[in-house]
C-alpha cells in the first residue's frame, strides 16, 4: 500500500478512536484542553488547524464568540460539518484549508490551536491578533520508541532533531514570545492485540511521517512477529503498555 499524507487522512475521515479498548495514565501535568480553556473566554475567536472530523472541537472546546476549524482534507471537513449538525453546537464553522497555505484574515484570532498536524509559525503568527496565543500539542521524536525501535521505523524514527525542537525552534524564529515548550509522558494499556493493531494500522506510529523529509510514499507493513514480540514483553495486567511521548508548547504574539 503506497499513499500519500492527504489520501492517508481523507481515508480517515469517518474512522473513530471510540473503536479501540485502551486505557490511559497520565505522568504529566499539562492537559491541552484545559490550556485552550484557561486562554479564553467568551469574547474568544479560535482558529483550530488540522481540526479532522471536527470530533475534539464540538466535544472539549468551550463556548466562544468564534471557532472556525480547518483541514486539507476535504473529506474530514465533510465528515466534521455532519458533527456539526450533530452536536446543535453555536458559533462554529468548519472548512477546507492547507495549514501551510492560511488565508483567514491577519490580526483576527484570540487563540490558534493545532493538535497533531503540522503547523508554520509565520503564517500563525500573522493571523493571530497582538497579545493572542498560540497552543499546540505534537507527536514527539521518542513516542512509541520500544515500539519503533524494534521494528527500525516510524513516525520521526529517522529524524535527526526531535519534531518538538523543530517546532519549539521555528515559533521563536516566527517572532514568538513567552514560548514554553513542556514534554508530556503517558501510558497506554491497549486491551488486546486487535485494540494496538487497531492502532497501528490507523495511525501513522509505524509510517515514516517524518517532519524532515516529504511524505509522499507512505507504506504501511507490519511485520507480525515483531508485533507479538513487543505485545509478549509488554503485556500488564492493565493490558498491553505502550509509551507516549507528546509535547506541548504555548506562545504569545507580542502586544
Ligand atoms: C492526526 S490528525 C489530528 C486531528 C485533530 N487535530 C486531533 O487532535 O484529533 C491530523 C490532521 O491534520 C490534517 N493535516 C495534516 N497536514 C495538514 C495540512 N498541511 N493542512 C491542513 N490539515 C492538515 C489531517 O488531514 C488530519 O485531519
């Protein structure tokens, strides 16, 4: 199988995490949807990059005058505009949109959010208001990393700087100021092996997304005893361990 990153995402579209038996633990005190909250208020206007179905936005993001979120892929805006409809929520919209080509207008948003997509900082920084602020939360370079290392790929597997410093990096390049870049630690217990398969084969943990090379030959194959091999020297009685690793950063333009 040969995609590319915007064919591997519109796949997605009407595919839901609520499918896969797993549970969470959490080492880290930094909790995205409680940074979105504790940087708005109801006079808000929020851009979300990278916002797929729309799924995190109509369930975690507060009440605001404005949420406008966006994705290239054309399917995840279709699927996010039936959640839409859906959910009776106000004040939201969603449409099509390259992260890498914004074109909301400058000086217009209180708070941009991308979570898990991929972002430039120039382009964010330009269509947040002064004083706005920036929050992100990504996959980092050692995520998964047993996982990774035993099968030799994966997301960043091969990447010499880790995605959080390339990002961290390019938010002070942008013009940022008070950017704080935080690691998060979580542990995953996935009940079955159908449950990590699940994963595996839905997320790109095991393809070579990579923030430093293109990603238009993305092949996904996964070698089975190596898999039962990983889930054999994993297995708890909470299920079968699979480390995390994120990271968040908050930025502000400056006033
Ligand atoms: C892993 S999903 C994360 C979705 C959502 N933000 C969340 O946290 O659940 C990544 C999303 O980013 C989108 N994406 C990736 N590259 C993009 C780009 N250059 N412009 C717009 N959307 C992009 C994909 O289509 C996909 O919906």
């Amino acid at each position: 199988m040969k995609i590319n990153e915007y064919d591997y995402y519109n796949n997605l579209a009407t595919w839901s995490f609520n499918d896969i038996h797993f549970t969470e633990e959490l080492f880290t005190n930094w909790i995205y949807e409680e940074k979105i909250k504790e940087h708005t208020n109801e006079f808000s206007k929020i851009l979300d990059l990278g916002t797929a179905d729309g799924e995190k936005v109509l369930k975690n993001f507060p009440d605001c005058a404005e949420i406008l979120g966006t994705d290239f892929s054309v399917e995840m805006i279709k699927t996010a505009n039936q959640n839409l409809i859906n959910s009776g929520r106000k004040n939201i919209t969603f449409r099509v949109m390259d992260n890498l080509k914004i074109n909301t207008p400058d000086n217009y948003f209180d708070l941009v959010t991308a979570r898990h997509t991929k972002i430039d900082p120039t382009q964010i920084y330009k269509t947040l208001k002064p004083g706005g602020c920036l929050i992100l939360r990504g996959v980092d370079k050692l995520d998964c990393w047993e996982l990774k290392y035993m099968f030799r790929k994966g997301q960043g597997y091969k990447d010499l700087k880790p995605i959080s410093l390339i990002d961290y990096e390019n938010i002070l390049d942008a013009g940022f100021e008070n950017v704080e870049l935080v690691p998060i630690h979580i542990r995953e217990y996935y009940r079955t092996k159908e449950d990590l398969l699940a994963l595996l084969l839905k997320m790109p943990i095991l393809m070579d997304f990579s923030e430093e090379n293109e990603n238009d030959n993305l092949k996904l194959d996964i070698d089975m005893t190596l898999l039962d091999k990983y889930i054999n020297s994993h297995k708890t009685k909470k299920g079968i361990l699979l480390i995390r690793r994120y990271y968040g950063i908050i930025a502000t333009k400056s006033k």
